[in-house]
C-alpha cells in the first residue's frame, strides 16, 4: 500500500502546529502517512486544488480557505454544511467531502476535562470561535449570552437572529461585557485578549471570573492565559484552548482513517503539544 499524503493549507502559515499533532496521531494509530504545509494565497487556491489538493488523500484547513473551499467539494457533513464553514477534507475515490471538526473538538475538551456544558453559559466576544461554541451550547440546552463591547452590539444582534432563525426557540441574548453579573455555570473566552504577546491581559474582571465555575479559553498561546490561572486559583474548573486544537485534529482522524485513540495517548499530547509551543 502507497504511503499516504495530508497537508494543512492557510495563508500565512508559518507557525502552525498541525505538522506536529497531526504526525503523532498518525504514528499512534499506525498509519503510514507524510503531512505537509501548503501556503496557498486565496488568489491561488483554485489553481492549487486542481494541480495538489485534489490528489492528497485529505487535508486541513485554517483561514482564510474555510469557507472559500467549499465550492470545490462534492459534498458537505451535516454539520460543515450547518456552519458554513470546512477545516478538514477528506478524499476518495467517490469524491471529495469537507467536515468541520472545530465543534467536536470543542465538546471533547470539556467533557476530556469535566466541564459541563449547561446552565449558564457565557461567551466572551461574538466571532468566528464563538459562533461555534454558542451553537454546540444551545444545541445542548444551555442559556447563553454574548458579552461583548459596546462596538459589537449589533454584530452580536445579527448573530442572535441567525442563530434563531437555525435553531428555533432557544435562549440566547447578549450584553455589555462590562455589565456582567450574577452566577456564572461556564465562561468561555472566544477573544484574543490575553494571546500573546499581550499575555498579561485578561478578558473579564476579577470578580466576574470569582463567580464563574468554569472556565474555558480558547487561546492556546500562552498555555495559561491570566483567565485560566486566576479562575484556577479561585478553584474553579479551568482549561486553556490547546486541549481544543489537539481534541479537533483526534476528529478529522477518524473522518479520515476511523482511528481510535486512547484518552491517556491523547492527553500526553495535549501535553507534549504545549511543550512544543513553549520550545518554539
């Protein structure tokens, strides 16, 4: 059997970590692959699926190709479909099909670290990231508001009506991130405030994260945001944004080969993964 070939595309790309997990999910399933990193501008992305993207046996997808790939693709998962949005193809020989694996790698962080996703749930900012943790929380039956800044407020307003107009009768609302109050079951940071190099900052204020349960932070890099260390100090349940990067790339693993892996395998390179980023 030929050696088989995946690549992540983005532009730019430099510092990605998916060379890194990618092969060790590999090794750990025992899949004899080779996985690459394809900078592809928008302007060449047509030229490219043609003459290499189509000839790999499946690959990733980071910004800006979400979305921009998918009138390649022969077909779309449910979910991909849902969202709009592809970060994982795989192809065969009938065809191409694109799955967005952000979502359940979202639910298998928490549940890998015991985070209920119910009661009241927070989201920090109105974007990309949390669009999808907001979907996958209502989709569970959990109460969620937008916090965001007053410059967002109609950004947060049009997200609401599409999320409504997909779901139908759930409880969703937003409001000003400076006016938060009250008891808090999950606070999730979808926001860049706190990313390096801008690491000493921190999305909410010390009270507001006294009263949150739990805590999860999509930001990766530093492994422990002010956020995370802060609500762990208060002893609240808090995780940072690498368990999501490893847990969505462990997905596309299984669209692509059906490979199982252990949950120990899968938390030492949730591990050796952030260790690999303070290297670098």
């Amino acid at each position: 059997m030929s050696r088989k070939k995946y690549a992540v595309i983005g532009h730019p790309i430099g510092h990605t970590m998916s060379p890194f997990i990618h092969k060790r999910l590999f090794r750990l399933a025992g899949v004899d692959a080779d996985y690459g990193v394809l900078d592809i501008s928008p302007e060449n992305l047509s030229r490219n699926y043609d003459a290499v993207l189509s000839g790999l046996d499946g690959y990733n997808i980071t910004i800006p190709h979400k979305r921009a790939i998918i009138p390649f693709l022969d077909e779309l998962d449910p979910k991909a479909e849902m969202y709009g949005s592809v970060n994982t193809v795989f192809n065969s020989e009938s065809g191409s099909k694109g799955f967005t694996t952000d979502p359940d790698g979202f639910l298998k962080a928490l549940e890998a670290k015991n985070i209920p996703l119910s009661g009241r749930v927070i989201v920090l900012g109105c974007g990309g990231v949390a669009r999808t943790m907001a979907y996958e929380a209502l989709l569970k039956g959990a109460s969620l508001e937008f916090a965001v800044r007053e410059k967002s407020f109609k950004k947060a307003e049009k997200l609401i009506d599409e999320i409504k107009s997909r779901l139908g009768d759930v409880s969703v609302g937003f409001c000003d991130i400076n006016a938060l109050s009250g008891d808090i079951d999950l606070l999730v940071n979808a926001t860049p405030v706190g990313m390096s190099p801008k690491r000493d900052f921190q999305p909410v204020s010390d009270s507001v994260i006294a009263r949150s349960k739990n805590v999860y932070d999509a930001i990766y890099n530093p492994l422990e945001t002010v956020l995370v260390q802060k609500a762990r100090a208060n002893g609240s349940n808090a995780e940072g944004g690498m368990s999501m990067l490893v847990w969505q790339a462990v997905v596309a693993h299984r669209h692509w080969d059906n490979s199982v892996y252990d949950k120990k395998d899968i938390e030492r390179l949730c591990s050796d993964a952030s260790k690999e980023l303070m290297n670098r």
